[in-house]
C-alpha cells in the first residue's frame, strides 16, 4: 500500500476545507518507519497532529525539524501497515447532530465514499480499504447512533431514515473540501447511497451497489426462518448464525473455526440497543424501488450468488431498473466483498476508474456472471 518512498502521501482533514495534514514515508525498514509532517496550519497544527498519532497510533517522535515539517519516528505496527495513518474528524449537521468521519489515503487523489451495512460502524470497511487507499482518499463515517458520531437524544433527533443518512453522507462529502466521490456501498449502505445517488446526484461520480435491495414491494426478502434465527436470544447462536449468513464454511475453518472468524462486519458491539432497532428501522423502511430510474451515476451492481440474507434476486431488480447498470454475481454470501476481496475490490476499482460505459469483464476471468441493464438486453 505504501508504495515505496515520497510518493505515499496521506491526507488527513478534520472537516474543514482549508485544513489538512500529509504524512510522507522519509524511510521504511523492519525496526521503524520515518514519516514527514506537515500542516496547513504550520508547526502548531504539526504539533496536533502528533498528538494524535502519539494518542490513537503510539507514534513515537522525534524532536527534529525540517523544511516543510518534522520528522515522525513510528514503530513498526500491523495497524500501521495495513491501513497507514488514519485520523478522526467530524462534521456538524444542523440538527446539532456531530459525525464522526475518517479518511485515508493520497492527498490529492479522488474520493472514494464507502458506506456499511447496518448496526456497524467505519470498522467494517478496516480490512477493504487498504485495497483502495493508494489509489483514492477513502472516506467513511460513523452512521447515527454508531461508532463516535454523537446522536441527540432520541426525543430531539430528526427520524432516522436512509435519506437522512444520505444526507449525512453528501455533508461528509463536503467536509473532505471535495463536491462529488465515487461510492463503494454494501447492504444498508447500498440503501443509504440509493438515496444519495436520487438526492444529491451532482455528489456521485460513480457508483458500486453491493448485497443490496431496492426496499419496498419491489425486494426480495430473507425468509422467516433466517429472522427468527437472527433473533435468537443466546448470543453465541445469533453470532453463529450472523456469522454462516456472511462467509462460506471454507472461510470459517480457515480461522480455525467460529471464535477464529474476524468479526469486523457483524456489529458494533458498542451500540445501545435503542440505536439497533432505530438502524433495523431505516433498512426495512427503505424503499426507492419506484425512483431507481432517476439515477444518472454509472453504477455497478454485485452480489454473493450464496446470499441468503439479502436474496441475489435483488440483484436483478436494481440491475434492471437502474439505467445503464451492470450486474454481476459473484461466489459467497453476504460477506463475499469481503471473503473474496482479492477479486472483488480490483474489480470495484476498475469500474471505477472506467466509469461504467467501457468496462466490460468476461465471466470466466472471475467465475461470476456479468449482465447489463434489462434494456441493455432488448
């Protein structure tokens, strides 16, 4: 991901348009890697990014200074590796609402919006966006109600609804100093950036919908089997079975079994149960079923061909009624993006670079099956 010296710069904001950090790999060996610092608001804001780094990543620095910055000292560390130098920034909505967002990656490059299933927080996308973060400033946010975003009260807070989301997601957009990014969506994300790509449609350079559904009369739902199994009252069952929904048993006993399984996309464990049934609330209220055909974004439309949590046939409505939109079903579950992420984010990234009318991926390249809009079919 680094990439080697000086080219590795990684832009840090904090949510204001003319504010911001890079950080640039100076030397990288196996006891310590030296990055340099700078600041858009000189030594002192240089100074409070160090803070940072020492508090949430256990930088050490050192005290020398030089043209454009400081020399930063950081012990080798698998966070820092996988995923650079990541920074929380927040954004204020005017309902007094405080988002807490993340971004990661060059500088100057485009933005890259990526947007969680439901009940989890940006952690959900920990592994995934390293595959992305040379290439784009990857951005994520805490939904309401999850993670470090501060929620009002549940009697002074606006109704929770995907479309309130989205609106969150175009301001988070905004604070990055950017007016538009590619978005990466999954599960309820895929609901929210439904309603982006409809509301703020000059936000969305491109689009990838992954393990999704329209909503409304138009989805195809889990069975009551799999509700009921999710609603289990021991917790080790439910996380058993969370866990089987999202990721082949191939998968599992590569862990070496349930306790082994990372557990990055099967909740926010600090979630109150309150924000839980508000979240459950806004997927299963989502409905943009009969507005599909207003969206303009080039879009591209996955699913596990396994998933029986979100049935692949959605696949197919979205495909069918987003104009322009390729499909393709890929091996797994609801989990495939990231089961399969070796194939899966490349793939991602190509659309997005290629915006959609140019891409064009055999089947047998992948194992999947690729297929245009129904209209692309006549």
């Amino acid at each position: 991901m680094w990439g080697g010296t000086g080219d590795s710069r990684h832009f840090l904001h904090d949510g204001r348009a003319d504010f911001g950090h890079h950080i640039e790999i100076v030397s990288d060996s196996e006891d310590a890697r030296e990055f340099r610092g700078e600041s858009g608001e000189g030594w002192d804001g240089l100074h409070a990014l160090r803070t940072v780094l020492t508090t949430e990543l256990g930088f050490a620095f050192s005290d020398r200074r030089a043209s454009g910055g400081a020399l930063i000292s950081a012990p080798v560390a698998y966070r820092v590796r996988r995923e650079g130098v990541s920074m929380r920034h927040w954004v204020r909505r005017s309902d007094g609402s405080r988002l807490a967002f993340q971004a990661l990656g060059p500088r100057d490059a485009p933005v890259l919006l990526m947007l969680q299933g439901q009940a989890n927080s940006h952690r959900w996308w920990d592994r995934i966006r390293a595959d992305f973060a040379a290439d784009w400033l990857t951005v994520t946010f805490d939904y309401r109600g999850t993670g470090a975003t501060e929620s009002l009260d549940e009697r002074q807070r606006p109704t929770w609804s995907t479309a309130l989301f989205a609106d969150d997601a175009a301001a988070v957009i905004e604070a990055t100093g950017r007016h538009n990014a590619a978005v990466y969506a999954t599960s309820m994300g895929g609901r929210v950036a439904q309603e982006l790509a409809l509301r703020h449609p000059k936000s969305v350079t491109a689009l990838v919908l992954a393990c999704t559904s329209p909503g409304g009369w138009l989805a195809f739902e889990r069975t009551e089997a799999i509700r009921r199994s999710l609603a289990n009252s021991d917790v080790r069952i439910r996380s058993q079975v969370m866990t089987d929904l999202f990721y082949t048993g191939d998968w599992i006993r590569s862990y070496g079994g349930y306790d082994g399984v990372p557990t990055d996309l099967l909740g926010d464990t600090t979630m109150s149960a309150a924000a839980r049934r508000g979240q459950l609330r806004v997927s299963d209220e989502h409905d943009a079923g009969d507005r599909l055909f207003a969206i303009t974004s080039p879009t591209l439309v996955m699913h596990g061909r396994d998933d029986v949590m979100v049935p692949p046939r959605n696949a197919d409505v979205l495909g069918s009624l987003i104009p322009g939109a390729r499909r393709l079903l890929l091996p797994g579950r609801h989990g495939f993006f990231d089961e399969f992420r070796d194939t899966v984010s490349p793939l991602v990234g190509r659309f997005l670079r290629e915006r959609a009318l140019e891409f064009d991926l055999p089947a047998s390249d992948l194992e999947c099956d690729v297929a245009g809009s129904a209209k692309d079919r006549a």
